[in-house]
C-alpha cells in the first residue's frame, strides 16, 4: 500500500517472489544448495498468498473504501491498525515451517553476514530517523507524515499541514527508544540462529522459537517498551483519525478511489496465473 501507484502494487507482487529471494539472500549471503530451497518455498507462499490472503485484503479495502468518506474514530482507527497486524501475523505465521527448515542450514559464517548486514541497515536507520537536533528530528517526522498523507488524500492546505506538525510535536514517538529495541530484536534473531547452530534442536522447536519472536513484534517482552508501544498505539490511533475528520469531501474522495484502485488490483491479481516459480 505504499507504493507510488496501483500500477506499480500489480507489478511488484508479480515480481515479488525473485524480489523476496534476493533480499533473503542480502541477509544470509545463501549457497548453492540453499538457493533452491529458499525459491522453492517462497514461490509456495506467495501461491498461498495470492490464492488465499489477497481475496480478503481486497474485501477488507471495500470496506476501507465505504468508511474512507465518513468520519472517523481513535476506537475506528485501531481497529484498523488491529486488521492490518493480525494479517501480517497470519502472513507471517503461514512460512514458519519453511523458515524453520531453513535455520537447519544457516552456519556461522551466515550469522555473521546477518550481524553485518544488521550494521549496515542501522546505519541507515540513524540517517532517516536520527538526526542530531530534536528540531531536524521533528522536521523529518512532519515531512514523512506529510508525504504519505499526500499520497493518500492529495495535495494538504497549510493549516492540514500545520495540524500535523502540531501532531507530531506532541507524539510519544521516540526513536531512540526504537533503535534500542530494534537492536534487542535484532539480537535476539542472531542468538536464536546461534542456538540452533549449536543445538539442532527438532524442527517443531525452532516454529516455536519463530512464532515467539513474531508475537513479540505485537507485544515486546521488555516491559518498559511494552507500556511505550501501548501509550503511542493510542496516540496514533488518534492521531490518524484527526488527520482523516480534518480533510475535504474531495480529499476523502481522493482516499477512496485510491483504496478502489488497490481493491481492482488485489482481485486482478487474486485472479491471475500464477507466474511459474
């Protein structure tokens, strides 16, 4: 949904299984016998996905659609947040068993790629999110709030504008706090691999092990970040729903034949060949 246009949502998930190959590959650096392990069970996934998740994600944009043009609520806007979450958890919880199969074959040449290519994707997260100033920081923050507002609802005023980096001046967001536990997670990934490189613990253990790092997502296991994830859920619940009540019929409009444009096309592709894997 965050792509540019809806020609461009038809022709990544097309493209997405050889996509989703060469990014794994950045992160684990696979071999030749990995390789066709890992195309395998992506080319699978996505056939599940197209087949099975794509037809519901389309119902569920009718319904964004039709609510796009009425007000909105923080109780409304969660749910859709929930909606969205729960998706991807499914999403996610659907590969775990190829996942799993997968961490068999990881070696500790492979952890240490991950741990670089960890070091290398830090790096960046300091350079959007991290900027030396509380006022450069914000600035960054109200420009992407913007952008992707724009991109949903059309050009914003300069009061819809200005009720946004008001927004933002109050948000609980801290992304010092987020560079701390994206690093925890990171962490707990490498050491979850490690314990498999050394345990070879049965493959049922590792779905467990996956499944838990999933929900943790969710619901972080460092209770200080736990009640932090709570606090700015609220706050962007009511925030999203300020922005919506505070655009024109037109711009909701804009929403809304945006969301029909993503619907056509998760049905088209819902109902396409499958491309051969």
């Amino acid at each position: 949904m965050l792509l540019g246009g809806c020609s461009a949502l038809r022709f990544t998930y097309n493209q997405a299984p050889q996509l989703s190959y060469w990014q794994v590959d950045s992160y684990f650096d696979l071999s030749h016998e990995q390789a066709p392990q890992v195309r395998a069970a992506l080319a699978g996934w996505y056939r599940w996905h197209r087949t099975e998740e794509l037809p519901d994600y389309a119902d569920q944009l009718a319904r964004l659609r039709a609510e796009a043009l009425q007000p909105a609520t923080a109780a409304q806007a969660c749910g859709w947040l929930d909606q969205a979450l729960s998706r991807f958890e499914r999403a996610a919880f659907h590969a775990l068993p190829q996942v799993a199969e997968l961490a068999l074959t990881i070696t500790p040449q492979q952890i240490a790629h991950l741990e670089r290519k960890h070091r290398d994707l830090n790096d960046d997260f300091t350079k959007k999110f991290l900027q030396p100033t509380p006022q450069a920081r914000r600035e960054a923050q109200v420009e992407r709030v913007v952008e992707r507002s724009e991109d949903f609802y059309g050009r914003l005023d300069r009061d819809q504008r200005r009720r946004i980096a008001e927004a933002v001046a109050r948000s609980p967001f801290d992304a010092d706090r987020l560079f701390v536990e994206r690093v925890a997670r990171q962490q707990a990934v490498v050491q979850m691999l490690r314990r498999v490189v050394a345990e070879r613990p049965a493959v049922e253990r590792i779905e467990q092990m996956l499944r838990t790092l999933v929900a943790h997502l969710r619901q972080s296991p460092r209770d200080a970040y736990a009640g932090y994830q709570q606090r700015l859920r609220q706050f962007n619940c009511a925030f999203i729903a300020d922005i919506h009540n505070a655009m024109t019929p037109a711009q909701r409009e804009h929403a809304a034949r945006k969301l029909e444009g993503y619907e056509a096309d998760l049905r088209a592709l819902a109902g396409m060949a499958v491309p051969p894997g």
